[in-house]
C-alpha cells in the first residue's frame, strides 16, 4: 500500500518534533480553537427562541443577569452549550488518537465501527428499558453511558481482532470497520423496527446526533471521561509520534508496543462512547476535526489539545448554527455531515495529486 | 484473476443447480411465515383462490415470493455488473451509496409531492440513483482509480453519509414521512402488493438487457483497462452502458422493496467461486443466486421475528457486513 509509504515519511518529520518542545504554529492554533470555542459558546447561549445578546449573557454568566435571563441562561441553554464543547472535545481528541494511532485520517471512530458499538449499546439501552425515553431519566443516565462503553469496547475488539493477521494494516482494519459498521447499523435497525412508534422516533432522534435532549445529569459522564483520558493521552503523546515511525522502528526506540496501542484504543473508546452517550453519534467530527487542525498547524500527525478544542469548536458552532439559521429543529449531527462528508469527498479527489491524504 | 477451468457444460450443469435451488427456495418461502402451510395446502390455495387457505397464499406469501425473486435477480446481477465494471470485489450498489441516493429522492417524493405511488417512487429512485452513482464513480475516478477497493469504498461510504444525513433531515421534520419512511427504509418484503410492478418490471427488463449488451465489455475490462482498450474496447461505452445496467437494476429494486443491500456483494463472490470469472456465466449464476439468497433472508426474518417479522434489509445488512468482513480477511482484496 503506497499510501502507508508516504505517511510513513511524514510521521518522521513528527516523530523529529516531538522531542524538542511544541512548535510556535501549534500553539498559535491552540490558543486560536480556544478563542473559538469560548466565543461560540456564548453564541450559543445567546441565539435560541429567546434570543439573547452577547453582553447580555457575559453579564448573566458573571451573575448581573436578570432572573428571566438567569432562567434561559444557567438552566436551558448551558447543558446544552457545555455539552456541546465536552461532546466535540472528546470526539476531536478521539479522532486524532486514532488516526495517528492507524497512521491513516480515515481511521476516526465512525468509520472503525466503534460509534455504531456505542450507538448500538444505547439504542438497545433506550429500547429494551422500555419506558418513556429522556436523557434525564434515572435509570437511563446510569445505564446508557455504560452500556455504549461496553458495546464501543466490544467493537473494536472485534474489529481489531479480525483486522489482526500477524500485525494490523491499516487499511484492512478501516474495511473491516466498515463492515461492523453495517452488521451493528443493522441490529440498531433491528431494534427501532420493533420499538414502539414513540421510541422509535425518540431513536432516530437520537441516532443522527442532537444536543436537544441534553441535561447536566448526561453532560457529568462526558466530563469524567476527559478528565481521566486526557492526561493519559497526553502522557502517551510521545509515543504517539514514535509509533508513527512503524512498529519494528518503535520497538528498536524502546516503545513497547503493544501496550501503548491498547492504552491509545481504550483512551479514544471510551472517549467515543462518553460523547455517543450524552448526545448520539455526531459524525465526521472526529473524521474533520484533527485533519483541520493538523493542516493549520503543518504537523506531520493532529496535535492531540488542538484536535478537541477543534472538535469543541465544530460541535458548538454547529449547533448554534442550527439553532440560529437553519429553520426548525435541525440536530447537530446532520449539520456535521453535511460539512464532514464532502470534506471527504474532497480529500478522496485529491488523492492523485498527494498519493496519500496524509 | 481466479478463473476457474469448469468446461461449458459443467458451468451449465451449475446453472440449472442454481435455478432448481431457486425453485426450492420459492416453495419454501411460500410454505413458511406465520403460520406453517404444508405443500398440498399450498397447492391449494393456489389453485383454488376462493378458499381461506387461497387469501393467505395469493394475498400474502405469492406476492412477496415473486417480489423477492425480482429484487434478488435484480441486485445479483447489478452486483456483478458492479464489479465487474470497478474491479472492486467489495462493489455493491447499497455500500457504494447507489440505494442511498434512491432513498433520499423518494423521501423527497414523500415530502414534497405528498405521494408514495410506485410509479413515482420508481422514477425518483432511478433519478437519485444515476445521480448517486454517477458521482460515486466521479469522486472515485477523480482519485486513484476505480479499481482499488479503498477509495471507491470509502467515497460510497461518505456519499452515503452525506445522502443519509439530507434523508434524516427531511424525515425528521415530518411525521408523515418518518411513518412511511421507517418502514420503507430497511427494506422489506412484508406488505408490499403486486400492483404496479409492471412499471418496476419495465425498468428491470431495460437494465437486464444493458447488463447483456456489457458482457463481453465486462470480459474485456477484466484484462485491465489498457488491454481492454487495445482489444478496441470502447471505454467510454462500455462504462455508460453499465453504469445504465446499474442505475436500472437497484433503481428498480429499491422502488419495490427499500434499500436491500449486500445481495448485489455476496451473490456475485458466491457466483465467482462455482461458475468461475466469465461474465458469460457469471451474470446469470449471480442473479439465480441473489434471488435465492433474497427469499433465504426473507425466510429467516419471518421465522426469528415471532409476531412482528424482522424485514429482510435487517437480515441482509447483519449477515452482509459478515459476508464483508470474511472478504477482506481472505485477503485478496485486490485480486479482482
């Protein structure tokens, strides 16, 4: 696969950078996404039914607020706006563990499979709980993140088991992703089918990847998660642009291989699954958000802070995009796609030129 | 290229196998359902349509008997075509975002036109689908090429992404569509009548008779496309003609049905491996093996549901993405 080649050579400009410090462009782009995110976000406090102004909600936020705007601010509008940036951090970071871990951009959650896991896990959850579906409900919000985690962490196992064939070529595990993707989209179908009327509508809802349904009580899950995995993905970051070397280069520089691999798979699971939980899956941001940032920034793999402040910034401008332009209740999720997948398209065309879109 | 060494005769033999197979399937599909009827009963009811027996036979296990076996031959030999045309052994009209396309066009039908006639429903589907496919192949040729199965995988997954994403849209936003929409879009064979299938049948004749006139380009693209050009194969030509088989075959097939996919994957590697690489034999094996493939799925779904039946597009996409994943372990996945 010459693809594999030449991502090879550009994985050693960063393997190159990673010991000597983060470079002046990283960190101007990092600073830039979180200037972003933090803007968007008050946008998306703002723009809504009730429409706000900016000002207005600065001045709530630091508690000069009206109690009306206390009311929209703290209680409709914030879950659903720090949702949003925790949803798309967690997917941005996600994207670019994997595909730096693969040595392969198509290589994001949504293509391996791993959302439809967690997609599955939760439709399942929502469907066999039986009851009347809100995010806030009791049962659910201990359940549901569990047990996507659970569906996520048993796809890519399989996933990578039957990838596996004395080592994993990466573009066999994205096929064989895409194959899981249909088996596991197919079961979810399964379950809608056979929901009743009103689950099923709250499935597909959800299914598409919508903030609506957001609460604090699924928002804490999605915080806990980047929390604990953002240190540790940070901490294997070195490795990372070791491994982009190649496995036999890395284990001559001392990696032990295998055991970073599972720590980066875990990192980016649990990742996927926290996100998919609180808010279905909202695709193409994991896919869009590294490859953005690591073109701003000229880097040789995604800058691991930047992606998800990226993800964060995609996921909060999408929503308050919706919200704010587009007529009636359009959820994030097709706002992404529609952006995300002629991204795709584009990279795909211009693989002639590049030979790789790496 | 595996090309098997079977003489004509035994491919022959194979052939008739493989319609006597669909036979079996066709009596069994009618036997099995809800309630188990035995072949006499049967026989019965259909020649004797005034009985009880007659109204659960002709009203129910007939039509989506012969609607399975027009869907499956339909989506055989597109498969085949498929491949043959990309030399992309995981090529199949549902993964490659050509059913997609159909889909979203008759949503549109649904949403802004308020019908779901299948006459309409036929011509939106075939429009979607030309345009789905067409742009498919465009991205996919723009890049690296159309035989290497990454790429063109991938532009199908994302068109079908972008497709699906615009589909939600508009289903989301009306509860009428989403009603007629939810039962549609798996796929399915329950439910469906025989009126109006003349027009999807018209369709089916049209592309199985552009799918025949691209064998023998079909046999030619198989050496390469350099080969094939120097053997004076006109490429542009052969291309629009397939890619008519194509769009006329899945159009047609999903107007009835609802996106089925992965019939158009499996039968043709199933078709490879008996009747060898000859598009000769290969395009009939494939559409006798879609056909019986179909009702096998539309048998089980019946079967596993209990009360409420899984429709067939679950079944097919469940033990699809298997099949999928059991062809790129083989390895091979640039043998074609």
């Amino acid at each position: 696969m010459t693809g594999l080649d030449t991502n090879r050579t550009a994985g050693v400009s960063a393997g190159n950078r990673a010991g000597r410090g983060v470079p002046a462009r990283v960190v101007a782009v990092t600073v830039a996404c979180l200037l972003a995110a933090v803007a968007l976000a008050l946008v998306g406090i703002a723009v809504g039914s009730s429409s706000l102004t900016v000002p207005d909600v600065v001045r709530t936020l630091f508690g000069g607020g009206s109690p009306a705007h206390e009311l929209v601010v703290f209680e409709l509008r914030l879950p659903r706006v720090v949702g949003g940036l925790l949803v798309g951090a967690a997917l941005g970071l996600a994207g670019a563990l994997t595909q730096t871990f693969a040595r392969n951009p198509l290589a994001t959650p949504d293509i391996l499979g791993v959302t439809s896991g967690a997609a599955l896990g939760a439709v399942s959850a929502i469907v066999l709980a039986g009851g009347s579906y809100t995010v806030g409900a009791g049962l659910l919000t201990l359940g549901l993140p569990a047990v996507a985690t659970l569906g996520a962490l048993g796809t890519a196992a399989v996933v990578y088991g039957f990838a596996w064939r004395g080592g994993v070529d990466s573009y066999r595990l994205i096929l064989i992703g895409i194959g899981a993707t249909a088996t596991l989209g197919g079961l979810t179908s399964y379950l809608i089918a056979r929901a009743q009327i009103t689950e099923a509508a709250a499935a597909s809802q959800w299914l598409v990847g919508s903030l609506s349904g957001i609460s604090w009580a699924s928002v804490w899950p999605v915080l806990l998660a980047l929390v604990v995995i953002v240190p540790i993905a940070l901490a294997q970051s070195a490795n990372l642009g070791i491994s982009q070397l190649g496995d036999d280069i890395s284990v001559g520089l001392g990696v032990a291989v295998q055991r970073h691999r599972l720590i980066v798979i875990v990192c980016a699971v649990v990742l996927t699954a926290a996100a998919v939980s609180a808010s279905g899956p909202i695709e193409f941001v994991a896919f869009v958000a590294p490859q953005i940032v690591r073109r701003l920034a000229r880097t040789g793999r995604p800058p691991l802070v930047s992606s998800a402040l990226m993800g964060a910034v995609i996921v909060t401008g999408g929503d308050a995009f919706a919200r704010g332009v587009l007529p009636g209740e359009v959820p994030v999720g097709i706002v992404t796609a529609v952006i995300g997948a002629p991204y795709l398209i584009w990279l795909l065309t211009r693989r002639k030129e590049r030979e790789s879109l790496s | 290229m595996p090309r098997s060494v079977a003489t004509s005769s035994r491919r022959a033999l194979v052939l008739v196998v493989l319609g006597l197979g669909v036979l079996v399937m066709t009596v069994v599909s009618l036997m099995l359902g809800s309630n188990l009827l035995g072949v006499g009963t049967v026989l019965t009811g259909l020649f004797d349509p005034s009985q009880d027996v007659g109204s659960v036979v002709w009203g129910s296990r007939v039509p989506r008997t012969v609607l399975g076996l027009f869907v499956g031959f339909c989506l055989g030999i597109a498969g085949a075509v498929m491949q043959g045309q990309t030399r992309n052994p995981l090529a199949d009209p549902g993964i490659f975002g050509v059913s997609a396309g159909a889909s979203l066009a008759v949503v549109i039908g649904v949403y802004v036109l308020g019908t779901s006639s299948i006459t309409t429903t036929l011509w939106l589907a075939l429009a979607g689908a030309a345009v789905a496919s067409v742009v498919v192949f465009g991205v996919a040729a723009l890049g690296r090429g159309l035989s290497s199965p990454v790429p063109l995988a991938i532009a199908g997954t994302a068109v079908s992404a972008l497709l699906i994403a615009l589909t939600s849209y508009l289903v989301l936003s009306d509860e009428t569509t989403l009603a007629a929409y939810r039962i549609w879009v798996v796929g399915s064979l329950s439910g469906r009548t025989l009126d109006g299938v003349d027009a999807a049948l018209l369709f089916a004749v049209a592309g199985l008779v552009f799918a025949a006139a691209n064998i023998r380009s079909l046999n030619n693209l198989a050496l390469g496309t350099e080969l094939a050009h120097g053997l004076g194969e006109n490429l542009l030509r052969a291309r629009l003609v397939g890619l008519a088989a194509i769009t006329l075959l899945t159009a047609s097939a999903v107007a009835i049905t609802g996106p089925i996919g992965f019939i158009g994957l499996t039968a043709p590697h199933i078709g490879r491996s008996l009747v060898g690489g000859d598009h000769y034999w290969l395009l009939p094996a494939s559409g006798l093996i879609g056909a019986s493939l179909l009702l096998a799925c539309d048998v089980i779904g019946r079967l596993i549901g209990g009360n409420a039946e899984v429709s067939v597009g679950v079944v097919l996409t469940v033990l699809g993405g298997i099949v999928f994943i059991a062809i790129v372990r083989r390895g091979r996945i640039a043998a074609l």
